[in-house]
C-alpha cells in the first residue's frame, strides 16, 4: 500500500522522549534532494509515533504535507516501547562505514561526470567542492573523509581507532614511516658493495691520521672497524669523529654517555678496585671534565642530527639540570619529563640504610618527526646484563626497544658513547645502518668482536632456507 500524506499542521506531536534533535538543517537538505526516504508514523487520531525530527525538517522546508503510514489500536506502552525503539535501536554509521560510502559515492560521480576541471568533464565535473556543496560540510572535512577512505584500503589497522581525526592522525604517521623506509632503503642499496670481491674479509681495521682538534689538545690517532653497507665503528675520542660527520646525516642518536658523578672517587659504595674487577675496567669520570666534554660533543651531535631527528640520552638524576640545559641549547628541545629505564634489579649499597637507586633516566629529544611505533608508556622494564664487558652496559633489549620506537630499517643510528656495543648490536638486528664511536681501548675491541659475532650470527640466520613442509603428524588445515 502507497504512503499517504497528512498536512503536517494536522500531527499531533505531544510530549516526546527526544529533547534534543541534532543537524536538522543537514536533514532537511537531504530531503529536499532526495525526498522522505522513511515515512513518519502516526495512530488512528493523528498522533506521531515515530518521526519528530522529520516532521522539523519538513517544517524548515516549508513543505505543508509528510507522508506517513498508521499504526492502529495500540496501548499506551506499546507507543512508548515503540518510541525507545526508534531512538535506541537506531544505530549511526560508524566512521569507517562512513568514509567508504563518501568515497564510493564521490568515484562513482567523478566516474559520471568526470575530474572537476578537466577538458573530458561534462557539466563541469564534479569535485571536492561539488560533494561539500551538497553534503552541506565543509571541503576540508570531505577532502579528509576521502583521504581516510584511501588510506583503510592500504592500512586496515586504521579501523582500530576509534574516532575519524584519530585514525587521521595515525594515518599520517603510517604515511611518514612508509616514506622514510623507502629514503632510508635507498640510502642503504647505495651504500652497499654492488661487486665484493670474494673472501674479502668482514671488516677491516684501518688508522688514520688525527683529526684536526683544538689548538694545545692532543686527541688519539682514529682507528675503525668497517662492516661495509651495515656500520662504522671508531676507536676515538667522540669530538674528532663528530666534527668531521656532514650535517644532517644521521636519523637517530641513542647513547649512555659517561655521568660526570665521580663513580670512582674514594668513598663511593665500592671501591675503584673492586668496581672494576667485577664490572669491567674503569673510565674517566671526572664531573667537571665530563660536563664540558659532554657540552662539546652535543654540540657537534646536533649538527649531524637530521633536522626532524630524535636522540636519547641517559644520564644520572644529580646530572639532570646541566644534562637538560646542554640538549636545550645545543638541540633546541628536549622533553623535561625523562624516561625511565627500571632495572628491576637491586643497585649498590644497603637497603636498610637508604632507598637504592634502581633505575636510570633517559631525556628524549624530539626535533618534529612523529614515533614510529606508539609508546604507550615511558617506563621500560628491563633486567641489567649478568655478563658486562663494560661497567655500565645496558641490555640489548632495552636499546632495540628505544630504536624502533624512533627508527625504521634502514636509517643511520649514531651511539657517540658506545661502550660494550649494545646501540650497535641492537641497530644492526633491527637492519639498520649504525655509527659508533668508543675511546676506550679495551672496550673497542672487546664491543668489535661482539658486533662482528652477532653480524655473523644474523647472516646465517638470515641466509638458512625455511621449512616450508609441514610434518607427516601436522593437523594443520588444507585447502
């Protein structure tokens, strides 16, 4: 049976649920280029049912009749239940639903009428504008929509966010990400040998002339380990190799610089002796000699940082105001709140005496590039190394999870202070490219092996042909 139409002066409207009615204007839009897609609902005596905010919209178009289909004989809560129904039961698009049908609806036009401003276009095309215009919204919001739209076909993870400018925002990150993976990997297939020559050696160990330092400061000849198209690995002091590095060259700087808090001074919870037999040998940790040596290698860092980069940088919590001040002036940001690396083992000292220090700070400086991999929280849990070829290394794990929280693979990683080589071990398991630099003799060499075993390790990993057979008992599924 056809709708019938009753002039709207003639609904009886009453005293209704729904005090507030949303973008009656937007509706009545609709219907004046679409009609009334759903009729109203009204009894036996004219009074409405279902359809207040339809009955507005037809209000605001000045339109005298509505369609409308009866319901008869019906109690007093049957007309309230029916009522809740249409208010609670009805459910909006979610926003996915919502661009996909915008942008299904936006080809489908262009397809028909052509690009706005094209010479193929007839009547003029059809755009941005065109679907604004007759969306009643704004061009930016219907450009986004469609942007949206595009990027769930190519990342489908975006339908975890829970609102449109959410799922915005995490979209131009996953953009960002993908563009510097593909820079990066473009750096690295230019850095790599096209035609190595056979039983060339694993790295090569080379010395080179001092760098230009200072005038009256005498700096050690730079020696390096070279893993070509992976890293560099430079037995020096940090300001000589620093200065030298173009500018804005390197993606990301993670490192464990020396804290300046006189680790070795008489009187500290374990004496020099012990301290270094049974953590490693000792290094210069002199305050003052430390702050102004870290001054000047930040300094040089922030040039070779690209522009967008980020860096870490641990530091002791009595070093925060001078540490804090330094990658301020030097980088020109530095967040205040540090991250917390919670060791989840005891420190030195006795616990019944004062509270012990069981965890290190890191200050992160951000120049403009977003995380690559969301970091929820800024505490990170890791347990120290048992077996240290220096003092104070940190776990590989806690360094991997700083580096891809920054970096993707392929991207130059810089770790100035690199001690036992977990920066560099961590980058080169994530694949990406890594440039240490270490003073200290012993731990050169010490952290060279290492990175070489673990080099070697990844290469046979990754050269060893998966099992693609399942076995005679699998219970897996064929097709």
């Amino acid at each position: 049976m056809p709708d019938e139409a009753i002039a709207i002066a003639d609904i009886k409207v009453g005293n209704r649920m729904r005090k507030f009615f949303g973008d009656i204007e937007a509706l009545a839009n609709s219907m004046a280029r679409f009609g009334l897609m759903t009729p109203v609902v009204l009894d036996e005596e004219n009074n409405l049912i279902a359809g207040h905010r339809r009955i507005l919209a037809a209000q605001h178009l000045g339109w005298p009749n509505i369609n409308f289909r009866r319901m008869e004989q019906l109690d007093e809560i049957t007309r309230q239940e029916l009522e809740l129904e249409e208010n609670i039961r009805r459910k909006d698009l979610e926003w996915p639903e919502e661009v996909l049908g915008l942008y299904k609806l936006y080809t489908a036009k262009q397809a028909r009428y052509g690009d706005k401003g094209s010479a193929l276009a007839s009547n003029g095309g059809y755009g941005i504008e065109d679907a604004a215009r007759e969306l009643d919204r704004s061009g930016g919001s219907v450009s986004m929509d469609l942007t949206l739209a595009r990027g769930l076909y190519e990342y489908p993870e975006l339908t975890e966010e829970k609102t449109k400018s959410a799922a915005f925002k995490r979209y131009r990150r996953l953009k960002e990400t993908a563009l510097r993976a593909e820079l990066a990997k473009r750096k690295q297939d230019g850095l790599a040998d096209p035609n190595p020559e056979e039983g060339e050696d694993f790295f090569d160990e080379a010395e080179e002339a001092p760098a230009a330092a200072p005038s009256g400061i005498q700096r050690q000849t730079i020696r390096k380990a070279l893993w070509k198209g992976l890293g560099v690995f430079y037995h020096a002091d940090a300001r000589d190799v620093l200065r030298q590095l173009p500018a804005a060259s390197v993606d990301l700087i993670v490192t464990d610089p020396p804290y300046g808090i006189g680790m070795y001074r008489e009187g500290a919870p374990m004496s020099s002796s012990k301290f270094a037999a049974s953590q490693g040998a000792m290094y210069s940790d002199n305050p003052k000699e430390i702050m102004d040596m870290l001054d000047e290698v930040f300094m040089h860092a922030a040039k070779v940082l690209k522009p967008d980069g980020h860096a870490y940088v641990f530091f002791h919590m009595t070093r925060y105001e001078p540490v804090y001040l330094m990658l301020r002036k030097h980088f020109g940001t530095c967040e205040a709140t540090p991250i917390i690396w919670l060791k989840q083992t005891s420190g030195i000292g006795d616990p019944n005496r004062n509270w012990i220090y069981s965890y290190e700070p890191c200050f992160w400086v951000n120049r403009g590039r977003g995380l690559v991999k969301a970091q929820p929280y800024n505490v990170l849990k890791y347990d120290t190394v048992s077996k240290k070829i220096h003092s104070v290394e940190k776990p590989v794990a806690l360094m991997r999870h700083i580096i891809e929280a920054s970096a993707v693979k392929g991207e130059l990683i810089l770790d100035p202070f690199a001690g036992s080589g977990s920066t560099l071990v961590a980058a080169a398991q994530l694949d990406c490219r890594f440039l240490g630099i270490e003073k200290h003799a012993d731990f050169w060499r010490s952290a060279v092996d290492r990175v070489s075993r673990d080099l070697s390790s990844k290469a046979e990993a990754d050269q060893a042909p998966a099992d693609t057979e399942p076995d005679s008992g699998s219970d897996a599924p064929v097709d």
